[in-house]
C-alpha cells in the first residue's frame, strides 16, 4: 500500500477511529474511483457499522472494476450467505474457485452455500474435495461427518465423527453429534457414552442434555431420564417438547404426583400454541379432541415443507396404485394387525406398494410383508425429500401413512405433496392436524358425526370398525400353567396388558375396589419397567391391597402373549387410552375385554373393537358402569362364562377378524377417494356401504 491516503485511512482503521477512517476511504474513492482497496476498506467498515446494503454496493463496485478480487469477491459471497440468499454467494463462491481451485476457505464457502440450498450431496463432493487438500483438519472433518450424517450415511457418519475425536477428544460437540450418530445405527448404549462424555466436556450444552435424555427414554431408563429432561429444562427452558417429555416419564413409571398439575399445564400451554408435548405422548393425558387437533397442528407446524410434487396431474393407470408408508413393517402391532390386509388386496384392481424406512432386521412377518406387496421399497437411507420424489416417480394414487405420530415416523414425507390422495390410518388413533393429508379412516364409534371439526382430514367411514386385523395370527401350541405364569392356582384373575403409562389413578382406583371385593383375585398385569412395577404396588398398598396381589407378566414373543391370556378371567381396559391391538389380541384367545366409551379416538378404539366382534355389552357408558359390570363378572361365574362363549362363537364370524371383508371395505374406500380425485373434485367425508 504505497497511497499515501490509503495509509492513512488504514491506520485510523487500525486504531478504531472508525468513523474518520470511513470518511478517509470515501474522500479517496470520491477523488479516484477506481480504486478497489479502498472500495473494499469502505466495504468492510459498512459492515462493522451494520450498513450492509452499502457494503455489497462497494463490494459490487470493486468486483466490477477488477473481476478476480478474491477478497472483495470471498467477502460478498460471506455476506451474502449469512444474509439468506445462497444462490448468489454461491457464483461468488464459483468464481473464486475458479480463480483459486484449491483454496479451502473458498471452497468450505461454497458447501456452505450448496447446504443452504438444499444440496447436501453436493455439499459433500465439495467438502471430500477440501479434506484432500487439508486430511487433518478438525473443521473439514467435522463438516464431513455432519453432511454424512445428514444424508442419512449413518455408519460412515460415525466413523468420521471418531476420526474428528481422534485428533480432538475434548470437543463436545463432537461427542454429542457422534452419539446422535450411533442412534441411528441402534447402538444406543455406545451413544449414552458419547452423550455423557459431551456433557462433562460441556455441561451448558442442553442439545446433549436432550439427546441423552431421548436414549435413556427409548431404553426405558425412564427415572434417568426424567433427571436429565429436568436439567435440560434449568438450562433452556424453551427448547420444544421436553417439558412434554419429562411428563410422560412420570406417567412411564406410574408417578402421579403432580398428574393433575401436569394436565392443567398441557391444557394451558396447547391453548396457547406452545410446543410442549408430542401428539403421541398427549393421547395418554389428554380428554380433549380440540386439544389433540391443536397439538397436532402445533407439530406439524414445524415440518419443513415446499412445492407440492403433485401439482394436480390425472393418472390414467388401470389399477389404482397404493402405496403404505411405515418404519413398522417388523415385529410391531401394526405390522401383525394388518399383514392380512397386504396378502387380502385385490391385485387385479390395485398395485400395492410397500415403502420401508425403518430399521433393517430380518423376521417372519417382515418377510410376509414383502412377500405379499408387488413392489417393496427399503428407504431408510433415502432423505425425507427422495421419498417423497420416488412416491412422485411411481405415480402413486394413494399414499397411506401406517405411522402418524408414533415412533420413527416422518410426516415430512407426505408434506411435500407426492400423491393425489394421502390417508392417515391404523397407526396414530387421532388427527394429525395437516391439511396435506386429505383423509383419516375411523367408524361411526370412533369419530361421531358431530365431531369432524376436530379432525383436519375428512372422515371415511368403514362400517365395522377401523381396525384390521389378520385371521392367520398365530398362537403358541402350548398354555402356560398359573403356576408357569407366576399366577395362583386358584383365584379370580383381572388382567391388563396395556402398557403401563395407560394407567390411570382413576382406572387404578376402580382396580384396587375390584381386588378389595373379589377374595382371592388378583390383578395381572404387562412388566414394563422396575420403576412402574415398584410404584403401582406402593400403589395398591396406599389403597389397602397387598402389593404382591399385582403380577407382571414378562414380555415374550406374541404367540406365547397370545396363548397365556387364555389364563385371565376378565381384562380391564384403561382410559382415556384404552386398548387397540392388546385388545384384538385378548379377544382373539376368547379373553372379555371390557371398556367404556371415553371423549376421544384413542378413548373409544376398545369400544369399536368389542362392537366389532359381536360383543356391546363390553363396552360400557361410564366408570361407574364398568366397575359395576367387573364386579358382576367376577361374582357370577355363569355369567362370566356365557360371556366367553359367546365370544368364542363369534371369532370365526364376526367382522372384526374377517381379514377378506375388511379388505373390501377399504378398497371401496380407496377406489372412491381415487375417483373423487380424478373428477377434479375436493376429498369430502364419506361412509362405504358395508359388504353383503
């Protein structure tokens, strides 16, 4: 720098005269235009001003004058990264490249922009790119990891992430998105180590807090998690869905202590559209359809969405195109609840497609599956994005989301619009609150006429019950004796085999009454974890029931679930979540279930189901009804028999287990949706006539 001027200017910049220095480099820039370090000097100073639209002018004016200014050009295209617009830092970014191939500053930029632009694979050849030119560098490497872990390449995300630690153990972050890393390879175990060395490192890091509180929650650690859930609170109490969370641990371990406080605090919070609990962790506390609708809304919210991918486009395909979605197609209820249904359809008026992110694992009712769709997709490496473009490419006319809300699901899918018609069903008993999903499948119990408002997708009626089932279940060849089943020889045995957060204080009370009153009886209950077992009996004993009255029941495979309830007399159900496929399940083995009709889906499921299979009397209009008619069954054993043979009568011939009718309703439902798209028409409620 030999201006004389510009030394001058410079050094009032150095010496943080900001102002002068700024009038400095404009009085040279007055005097002679052309000259691009001032421009650029003045450029910067506009910048540390807040002036930003003056500095992108002056930057502008010095490229323009000399077109290889990597710094002028580098400094745009910062600027105009951090300001949101990527596509334009982006050829400053190229053009410096350009000039410069291997300059790593340039070339990080310009994955930055890509990122920004939704283009992570691209991202990544860049950053591959600058790691060959700097293989030791701790930012690169991280880079590499994040981007690997974003395209779903989650062991080699892992592996990068230990190259990173290797050469700096002590960054915490690291740590924290290494064990984020290890989740989605199912080494949950490994990720609690990554997640406890990141919070030692950095115990102000509440995203590690949070992670590691989701793994002890999957893990059923669900005391250890409450703890860091509640540390993630102290540290930022407005990080989303925590304080949801930490409810639902104390309802996973049967803690009622501040339930009542907990259901005002929900109840509050959703009418204010604040993000505090998930939908499928509301359905256990919440009474209210408006507020489920609400919390929906409130999640889906927060999906990220776009251009629809089908823009009203009419496919002439001769047989209707359905597609199910699901990272359930293992051992899970859905998967055994409606396998029938894939092997039922009618493949010479459907195409069936099977779309599967969930984890890799080889079963027999995975194989089932498969083998029963025409097509089978394995998407579990594939972004929310690709899906959805491969559902656009397959010209799907149905899209049929298995999930919801529940665990693994990816709503963001059928957000961006792949198909005509999109249908929530099975999996999540409520709303899901999008206006992308353009109808829920329910019946006449579920969902009453006067309720639609609460539902964001239209209502398709099926005439016996929503739920499929699969009439090839299988039970165990073998029945337990009591004595193998840890239950007394003698003895009226209540059961319930809900998991243990369905639970009540409400329900539990009615329960305890029951034990109280029936001498000899006992209530056989599903082991959960330690924590619940320990707080029920504490529990009963508070009511004045022995504690060692309440048996667990281990978990085992469900065929020996199957064949063991043949053992209980009388199962209670819980509200306001009652049964769904436990309850399908007990009547398959000729186990009465019995329920009252509650104010929600999730509430009234048991109801439809016991309706299905021929038996209303089990549903009953209240609490105080059901614990009447309990009663009554464990003191009549007459009456308690001529319940269970009607029921056995009916297995082979209600409509609850006939897979073939069921089947046929949805397909009228299916084909009706399709047609009412295709005449250009909106998706309305609608209800299928019932098979003859």
């Amino acid at each position: 720098m030999t201006n004389p001027a510009l030394q001058t200017a410079a050094a009032l910049h150095r010496a943080g005269r900001l102002a002068e220095a700024a009038q400095a480099y404009a009085e040279i820039v007055r005097r002679d235009p052309l000259q691009v370090e001032a421009l650029q000097a003045l450029a910067m100073l506009h910048l540390q001003s807040g002036r930003v639209e003056e500095a992108l002018q002056r930057f502008g004016q010095a490229i323009a004058l000399k077109p290889d200014y990597i710094d002028a050009l580098g400094n745009r295209a910062s600027v105009l990264l951090r300001m949101g617009r990527p596509a334009e830092a982006l050829t400053d970014f190229d053009r410096i490249v350009a000039l410069r191939p291997n300059v790593p500053p340039a070339l990080k930029g310009k994955a930055s922009a890509l990122l920004a632009l939704n283009r992570p694979q691209d991202a990544l050849a860049v950053i591959e790119k600058t790691l060959a030119l700097e293989p030791k560098n701790p930012d690169t490497l991280y880079r590499r990891a994040d981007l690997l872990l974003m395209l779903n390449r989650h062991g080699e995300a892992v592996a990068a992430y230990d190259a990173l630690l290797a050469m700096q153990p002590g960054f915490a972050q690291g740590w924290n998105m290494r064990g984020v890393a290890l989740i989605e390879v199912k080494r949950q175990t490994d990720a609690l180590t990554s997640f406890d060395k990141a919070v030692t490192l950095d115990p102000s890091n509440a995203d590690a807090w949070n992670n590691r509180a989701n793994v002890n929650f999957e893990l059923k650690r669900f005391e250890d998690a409450a703890r860091d859930y509640a540390e993630v609170l102290n540290r930022a109490p407005d990080l989303p869905y925590v304080e949801g969370f930490l409810i639902q641990c104390r309802l996973r371990v049967c803690d009622w202590s501040k339930l009542e406080s907990d259901r005002k605090r929900l109840n509050q919070s959703l009418a204010q559209r604040q993000r505090i609990i998930d939908p499928q962790g509301n359905l256990a506390i919440s009474r209210s359809p408006p507020d489920q609708l609400q919390c929906a809304r409130i999640l889906m919210a927060d999906e990220p969405s776009g251009p629809p991918l089908w823009r009203g486009e009419r496919y002439a395909h001769e047989r209707i195109r359905v597609a199910y979605l699901t990272a359930d197609f293992r051992p899970h209820p859905v998967a055994f609840l409606i396998a029938g249904v894939f092997e039922h359809h009618d493949k010479s008026r459907f195409e069936t497609i099977g779309v599967s992110f969930g984890a890799w694992g080889e079963s027999d009712i995975r194989t089932r599956i498969r083998d029963a769709f025409e097509h089978f997709h394995d998407v579990r490496s594939a972004s929310d994005g690709q899906v959805a473009a491969l559902l656009r490419k397959l010209e799907v006319d149905v899209a049929v989301d298995l999930m919801g809300f529940t665990e693994g699901c990816r709503p963001a899918i059928l957000k961006q619009r792949p198909a005509p018609v999109q249908v929530n069903f099975l999996g999540f008993p409520g709303t899901m609150g999008a206006e992308h999903m353009d109808y829920i499948l329910a019946d006449r119990v579920l969902v009453p006429a006067n309720e639609q408002q609460f539902y964001a997708e239209k209502v398709v009626y099926l005439p016996d019950t929503y739920q499929a089932n699969d009439s090839r279940r299988q039970v165990a060849e073998h029945t337990p004796t009591r004595a193998e089943s840890g239950l007394p020889e003698t003895g009226f045995v209540f059961c319930c085999f809900n998991n243990n957060y369905k639970i009540t204080p409400e329900i539990f009370d009615v329960w305890m009454r029951l034990l109280a009153g029936t001498e000899g009886s006992v209530l056989w209950l599903l082991e959960d974890n330690p924590a619940a077992a320990r707080n029920l009996r504490a529990q009963a004993q508070a009511r004045g029931v022995a504690p060692e009255r309440l048996i667990f029941a281990p978990r085992t495979t469900p065929a020996e679930h199957l064949a063991r309830q043949r053992l209980a007399d009388l199962f209670l159900d819980t509200s306001p979540y009652t049964a769904h496929t436990t309850c399908s399940d007990a009547l398959w083995v000729g186990l009465p279930v019995l329920t009252f009709m509650g104010p929600t889906f999730a509430a009234r499921v048991a109801t439809s189901l016991v309706t299905a299979a021929g038996m209303p009397e089990l549903a009953r209009a209240s609490l105080n009804e059901y614990e009447q008619f309990a009663r009554r069954l464990a003191h009549d054993r007459d009456a308690l028999n001529a319940v269970k043979a009607k029921l056995s009568r009916n297995r082979d011939t209600c409509a609850l287990f006939d897979t073939a009718r069921f089947t046929g309703h949805l397909e009228t439902a299916y084909s009706r949706m399709v047609e009412q798209r295709r005449a250009g028409r909106p998706p309305e409620s609608f209800a299928v006539e019932p098979l003859s």
